[in-house]
C-alpha cells in the first residue's frame, strides 16, 4: 500500500504542484511562510552575495518573524508592538501597542496586517497607519501566524487562527465576527494550514493531527501522532508534513489518514516548519541540523550541520535554501547537495523565519533587531 501510493505521489508532484498555488510574489512575503499551504518557496532571485543592507532595533527581545507587502516590513517584539517598517530605508513608518509581548508573526491581506498577541487578542490593523479596525479575544495566548482563506460555499474572506485556549478560530475577515471554532485537548501553537481551498490542517500539543472542514469547523478526521506538535503543517498533493517534538518528522496522507513515513535521527525534537518542493522535505531540529528529505521515500537526501539547533524555519528560492540557527548565522545553501554557499554571523540567535525578496533577505533575531540584506550576483 505504502508503495503505490508512494509512486502515486512522485506523480502527482510533478504533475499537480501548481494547482495548491504560491500567492508569494518576487517583492513580497505577506505570509509567514509563503502561501496558505505554508510550502515556503518563494520566488525571488537569492543572489551569490551577502552584505547587511539596514538594521531597525525593536528594543526588545524578539521571536515574530517578518512579513512583507507594499515596501513595508511588519514584525511584533515583546515589548507588545507591532512595527511596520519602510522595506527600503529600514525606518519606521509607524506602530501600534498590544497589551503583552507579540511573538506571533504577522499576517498581510488585502490592505489588513492581522497580529495576535499575548495578551490573547488577535488584531486588525490598517496596513498603511496601524488604525485599529478590529479585535478579536481567545481565552489564551496566541503564538502562532494567522491564515486567510475563501470559504468554499459562504464565498467569504476568514481568518483562521489557533490559541492556547485549545481552540482553532475561524472569523469574518473585515469585521473580525467569529463564524466557527474547533476544540482540540490543548495548546495550538502552529498555524492552521489551508488545504484544498476546503480544510484546514494543524496539529496540537496534544499529539494529534486535525482535518476539520474550513467552511463549518467540523471535524473530518484526526490522527493520533507520536508527540506534541509544537509547528506548522505544509501540505503538498494531499500529504501533509511535519515535525513533532520528540524525534520524527512525519508525512500522513490527508485524505485516508494514512502515515505515509516517519523520517528519524537523533534523538532530538523539531520545533522548525517544513519547506516542500517538489522532490524535497527540508526542515531545521535541534540537533542542530537541517535535514533535506525524499518526499516519496522519507529518506535523507542531505543534512547540513550548523553549530546550533535550528528552529528557525528554512524558505527554498530557487535552487537555496535560507534559514537561521541559534548559533547566530543566518545560511543560504545549495538545494541541491546542502553546501553551504554563503552565511552572515549576527551574533546573536536566530529562531524566526527569513523573508527572501529579489535580491533581498529579512529576518528577526532574537537580540530585538530587524536585519535585512541585499543578496546580490
């Protein structure tokens, strides 16, 4: 069984691959990681040079990782601040006050950043003054990215995101009106993934997997996995792929439920989301590695070896690979073999994802500052 639909995967990858879409554009990264699959490819040009272009210092100690639309940077600190910053110059355009620390990265969608907080609220925001236009109020805390989706039958614009009061919430994405919510048996801390335009994907800290259908919240399956699920869920063709917090990453068949392969190491956890390209699985553990993976086979292709873990999330552009590592580098690799091409040690750790851009690169580092970087050829 898991051969056929093996060989049926290596079909669909090349044959379907288009068809989830990548809404990221070569100037924009609206979403934490790419698109509301959560694949993380962009697809920009990452050149053959590296050098620090602006620096913007949040005050404060910093885990949100930054997005980009219109020339603006948005990025939430601890300090309880959204900060929307000018993606050329690197100074502020302006920002907006939570009551408790932002770690969640944020989210752009037509002309609204939405931002949850600490302080359990997720905020509305107009993307150009920081204007608040709505609030929203979970019963915990939100660490994880929102995601924006069309529902498949009401035909309305929603916001789907999870808290650590163990729900998912599902809310009209103007006005900020709770349409549904989805209870699991505890904290949500990754991003609900749109799959199919018609469900969302997200696995929880009570170790498992949720299918639930994104037009009325019902659940369509669960799967019980082996640990905690502390990321985000990408979806390509039908399979889903993630790590979990124990030693595995794992890929199930989203339409049966089925474990497709459980890919495992060292005995070390991953807190790190997936990237998924057509061949490839890459993901960051902290067992300092980041790890490229068949996606049929759930083999290892390549592991690249940093000098500390590597929670931050990588993005693929091309044929690169870029992410960071808590060693205080952020590394762009070879796709291909895992070589490292070039690096910039900031010195300080790095957990965030990257945003890549045409021939340039964004990320947070936990030190509070904002680095971006022209990566020319």
């Amino acid at each position: 069984m898991k051969q056929i639909f093996s060989l049926a995967l290596l079909f669909l990858s090349f044959s379907s691959w288009a068809e989830a879409g990548n809404e990221d554009t070569s100037s924009d990264w609206p979403r934490h990681r790419g698109d509301p699959a959560l694949k993380a490819v962009s697809l920009a040009t990452v050149g053959s040079t590296l050098s620090l272009d602006w620096v913007f210092d949040t005050g404060d100690f910093l885990k949100s990782s930054v997005v980009v639309a219109n020339e603006l940077v948005y990025v939430g600190a601890d300090s309880g601040k959204l900060h929307a910053i000018d993606l050329k110059t690197g100074n502020q355009r302006w920002h907006f006050q939570s009551e408790m620390a932002i770690e969640a990265p944020p989210l752009f969608y037509d002309g609204i950043i939405y931002a949850g907080s600490t302080d359990s609220f997720l905020y509305a925001l107009d993307s150009a003054t920081g204007r608040l236009l709505w609030k929203y109020e979970t019963e915990g805390e939100i660490m994880g990215a929102a995601n924006q989706s069309i529902r498949p039958l009401s035909k309305d614009s929603v916001i789907v995101v999870g808290s650590y009061d163990n729900f998912v919430h599902c809310m009209d994405a103007k006005s900020g009106k709770l349409l549904w919510k989805f209870e699991t048996q505890n904290y949500v801390n990754g991003v609900p993934t749109i799959y199919g335009k018609k469900n969302v994907v997200f696995g929880g800290c009570d170790s498992m997997l949720y299918i639930i259908g994104l037009e009325d919240g019902k659940q369509i399956r669960s799967v019980e996995v082996e640990a905690p699920i502390a990321a985000s869920v990408a979806v390509a063709d039908g399979v889903g792929y993630v790590g979990n917090m124990d030693r595995s990453v794992m890929a199930f068949d989203l339409e049966g439920g089925d474990l497709v392969w459980s890919y495992k190491q060292k005995s070390f956890p991953y807190f790190s989301s997936p990237a998924v390209t057509k061949d490839l699985v890459i993901i960051g553990g902290r067992d300092k590695g980041l790890h490229a993976i068949n996606r049929v086979s759930g083999k290892q292709v390549w592991r690249f070896s940093a000098r500390g873990r590597v929670d931050s999330s990588p993005v693929v552009a091309g044929d690169k690979v870029v992410f960071g590592s808590m060693d205080g580098k952020l590394y762009i690799l070879s796709l291909t073999d895992g070589k490292e091409l070039l690096s910039y040690e900031i010195g300080e750790p790095i957990s965030s994802t990257p945003a890549v851009l045409n021939e340039k690169i964004i990320v947070g580092c936990e030190d509070g500052k904002v680095y971006a970087f022209k990566s020319e050829n």
